[in-house]
C-alpha cells in the first residue's frame, strides 16, 4: 500500500511544479487558446466526502476487488481496466455471464470533473454512480447487502473501513462503499497533457497540425457542448448515432423532449478510449470527428478538418494516474 | 514500461544482496533446516527460450490483454489475478460467459519451478501451458489464429514482436506468442519469504510454531512430495479430496493407475492462494492440513499439530513480484 500513500504528496508536488508555465510565449493563437482551461490535478471534492489517504487506499482495494460481484471475477477494474485507458476497448460493456450491455463503458479517468454520471446522467456525482454497476444485472449482478456481507467477512476490510470512517460504529455500510470507491476516482485524473502545457504557456507542446484543429474546433463549434476543463459542459444532446436505438435520458425523465439526449462525453485521453459514441460502433477518431460533424453540427467536414481535428484530440490524452494493485485479502 | 526493464536488474540486485544470510546461527533444528532449499530468484531458463527483457516486457502485455478473449474482457490476469496472489480465490474458475470450470486456478507464481502445468501435468512446461486457456472453452474461448490475428491489428504489437524475436521473418505466430507468456510467468517469483530468510541462517525470522510445524512436516512426510524448492516433486498422486469425482491424469494417459492422480502443488505462498484442493471446495488452510493428513498420510492430526503446519506454511509467502500494468494499445 506505500504507493498509494505516495499519490497525494505527489499531486500536490506536482501541481506546484508544473503549474508555472512558460508565461509570455505567443504563437498566434492567443484568442483560441483563451477559450481553453488545463485540467487541475484534482476535481472538486464535495463537503460530506473529504478526499483522504485512507479513503483512497480503501477505494482503491474495492475498485480491484471482485468478490463483490456474483461471479467472484467482476470487479470495477474489469471494465475500467487500467491497461485500456480505464475503459474496456470494446464496443459495449461485457458483464455478468458474458452478458453484453446497451452502451459503451465510459472511462472513469477524469470523471471527477463531470457534472452528471453516465451516459443518461441518471445520477449526479461519483458517490451516486459507484454502487449501480456492482447491482446491475448485466455487469457485477451482486445485492448490494451481499457485497457488504461479504467484505465484513474479511478482518483486512473491517480495519480499512474503520481506519477510513473513524467516527462511525459501523462503517461497512453503503454509502461509506460509494464514498471510498468515488474518492478513489477522484485521484485518477491526466492533467499535464500536451494541450494543458500548450495552454499553461509551452508554444511547442502541439504540433502546428494540432493548433490547425483547435481552431477548427472552435470555429466549427465543437467547443459549445465541449467546453471547460474536461471537455465537456455535462449536459444533454440529441444524437442518433449510426446503429442506436437507445433513448437515453428519456429513460430517466421520461419527458419527450429528453428522447435520445446523452450527457456530452469528455474528450480527455479520446485517443486511448476508442471505441466511440454511446453504443461504441464507431472505430475511429477521424470517423467520430465526421460522425459528430454531420449529426452535431450539420457540416461535412473536409478530410484535411478532420485530421486537424483529430490531431488536436490526440494532445488531450494525458499523463495516466498513479495507483496501486492492491494485495486483497 | 520503464518499470518492467528494471525487472531484471532488480531481480540480480536482490539475489546479491540477500543471499549473504547470517550465517553460523544455530537454533538446534539443523537437521531438519537442511531437508528444505532455498527458493531461486528465477527458475531453470530453456535454452530455446532465453529470458530476455524484450520477451518479459511483451509477455507482460500479452498476460494483461483481454482482447485475445472471444469477449474481449478475459486475460490471463482475469483468472490469475495479481491482486489475489495471482489466482482467484473462488473454488473453481469462471471464464467465457460466466461457465465454471472444473478445477481451482492454479497460481502463476513460482510455476517456472514446476516440473509439470497443470493439475494433470498434460504440458510439461510453461510454453506449453501458456496457449491452454487461450483456446480452452470454458476460458477465453478464443481460436489461436484469430487472436494472433487480432495482436497483428496492433502496430504496437507487430513493434514488440519484432523487437522480442528479431531473427523472425514473422513473429506473431503461436509459438512467439507462447515464449513471451512464459518468459514472463519465469519472472513471476516469491524468494526471500521468512522461510528462506531462516534456511539461509537468520533464525528468527520465523517463529518458534512454524519452527515446530517445520518438524511436523518432515516428521508426518509431507516432505516426500512436497520437496524441493517450489515444494513439490512435480509428480502425481491419487487422492479424492471431498466433493470431487475428478480423474485427473487418467483423462490425460488412459491408464487404469492414473485415476484420481494429480500433481502435486506447490505450497509456496500456500497462505493467500486459498481455496484448496483440486475442487477448490476446501477454504481454510487449516482444514486442507487435516484432509492432507487423512487423505495422503492416513493419519488424524491433533489441533496443535495443525496449527504449527499451519504456521509454518504461513512463512513460505514471499515478496509478491513486480510486474506492471501495461499500457495496452
């Protein structure tokens, strides 16, 4: 566990490193690159969720942990995996008894930073989201009772909830599950992409290529929907994309109007989170980038668009999280 | 990567430090000390398949991808996980669509040392093993060709391949796939547990009732098939632990004499690689001392003597072996 005790030190450490950019530097593009915010190292932490190293290293230990689900082999990381950009690099999620689901796994990088979770925004911030996946019939198909029964029967996870929630009595309950999996999300972020340098003042972190895209993606208003620091404004879009049926917020609301509307995805790391869209049927950036042109923005984007633009999303993809394979008990 | 090419050099560091034990110190068991080796810090090397850090690195990769899975989400880490003394902890393995497989997941660690893979022994080294789950139905249910023609899709990988195999025209094939996997299972070794820390002189680095379940082993014959470094004489014997029907090496040899043989398994890191028995329908490590006991000894050992095996199997958990987790492409 020394790895994970390192993690706060060393966002802290490299927060105060790197934030001094290399001020003054002008390229041209000073009005584009003013629409623009790096990522910060953390997101916002909410009040009745204070970030701790406690909580980290505990959410870190059930975010591996798979008995947790029915099968004993499922856990977060199955879909989140590490190794794929904290996604699954296939179209949509595959789950309990090899059972496929309606959408594509969003990659948790970053998602501390999103305004609403899930593609449909169902629930409104990590300590919400953390719990679904683990009762979902078609991914760790496991009671939410019997998941906590089974980590009090491990003396490892009675210390680590104690230590992680001193004041209560009884700590493995299940908001304390979503608390520690959510803070655990929040560490996992890429601030210190090549754009965030661009932007904190490097001229030569992006290729001219790239900055050729950053203005067709403002210019083509990419940036409305894709907007702040995670790119995205975490609000609701009508979009069929080639292949979906889905309905998407209206299953939530069931108002008219919200018939298939998604939560805008963030395009942090969307070179390493291939495939795309919510139903993971588009392959490629450059197929993405057209995809969205058309149906987004009612352009036909020219090859030479495209692969400006898809120059520029390859500088979004960061600096991949410190975490540790947690030994489980 | 940069933390795997540190893997071989770190491995050679170790060994020099700490092979210089204490040495002289006696505790009075000499006798029974000397029946016992030392763990190496890597196993026998064939000579068709030197151990070269391009083969660990790309073997790293391989053992990490889900995606030569039918469903793209089953690796060999999947059922050898890291987390969980790299097997499962679940009594018999889950693999494609959630079937369970007849028998536990045999952990990865040491197995460069075994003289046999498998619980049937039907591979005799770890290039034969590596390809088994692969194709096995019950596991990744994957087609050889296909997943070698799905790495091929990888620039990445085509790079790693040739960088592992440099005098190969083609060296994405089966048998390069089955090298690198092997290669870097070899390097997936416990040394330096507080057994080997007390075989090679520092006397208290066990206690004085694993000193005493030392005894008991040798004096019960425990030690006559679980010898040798690994523990095992990698040869098989018939046993019917409880709840199982299992054939074991007859369904490899047709011989009448080989029913309900299997080979023998290793008890290094015997601690967190629970449950026991082919079956895994034995949990505690105490239980599996009495049934090995009955089963194979034919002998009822009283609490105390189970206790002190179970201590001193305790001591043959190692440190667990660095690896990485792989940026995959």
């Amino acid at each position: 566990m020394k790895m994970v005790r390192k993690i706060l030190p060393s966002i802290i450490a490299s927060a105060v490193f790197t934030t001094t950019g290399i001020a003054g530097a002008e390229d041209g593009f000073e009005d584009y690159r003013n629409r623009f915010e790096p990522l910060p190292y953390l997101p916002p932490i909410p009040t009745n969720n204070s970030l701790t190293e406690e909580k980290v290293e505990l959410g870190n230990m059930l975010f591996f942990e798979p008995r947790i689900s029915s099968s004993g082999v499922i856990s977060c990381a199955t879909c989140h995996n590490p190794a794929l950009g904290w996604a699954d690099r296939i179209p949509r999620a595959v789950g309990h008894e090899g059972q496929v689901g309606e959408r594509n796994t969003p990659t948790v990088l970053n998602s501390g930073f999103l305004g609403a979770q899930f593609w449909d925004g169902r629930e409104p911030d990590l300590e919400g989201q953390a719990l679904g996946p683990i009762e979902a019939e078609v991914e760790m198909a496991m009671a939410l009772e019997t998941a906590l029964d089974r980590l009090t029967e491990f003396e490892l996870y009675q210390e680590k909830f104690a230590d992680a929630y001193p004041d209560d009595e009884d700590p493995i309950n299940a908001d304390n599950l979503a608390k520690a999996l959510a803070t655990f999300q929040r560490t996992l972020n890429t601030p210190n992409s090549p754009f965030d340098r661009y932007l904190r003042g490097d001229i030569s972190a992006i290729s001219d290529q790239a900055k050729e895209g950053m203005v067709a993606f403002v210019d083509n208003g990419c940036i409305a929907c894709h907007s702040g620091p995670a790119f995205t404004d975490s609000r609701f879009h009508a979009i069929q994309v080639p292949g979906s049926t889905d309905l998407g917020r209206y299953l939530v609301t069931g108002e008219e109007s919200d018939k298939y509307r998604f939560r805008t995805p963030t395009l942090r790391n969307v070179a390493v989170t291939y495939p795309y869209m919510n139903n993971g049927a588009t392959e490629t950036l450059e197929e993405a980038v057209a995809i969205m042109g058309q149906e987004m923005l009612g352009r036909e984007f020219d090859e030479a668009t495209i692969d400006n633009i898809t120059a520029f999303l390859h500088t979004l993809t960061g600096k991949m999280p410190d975490f540790e394979v947690p030994a489980l008990p």
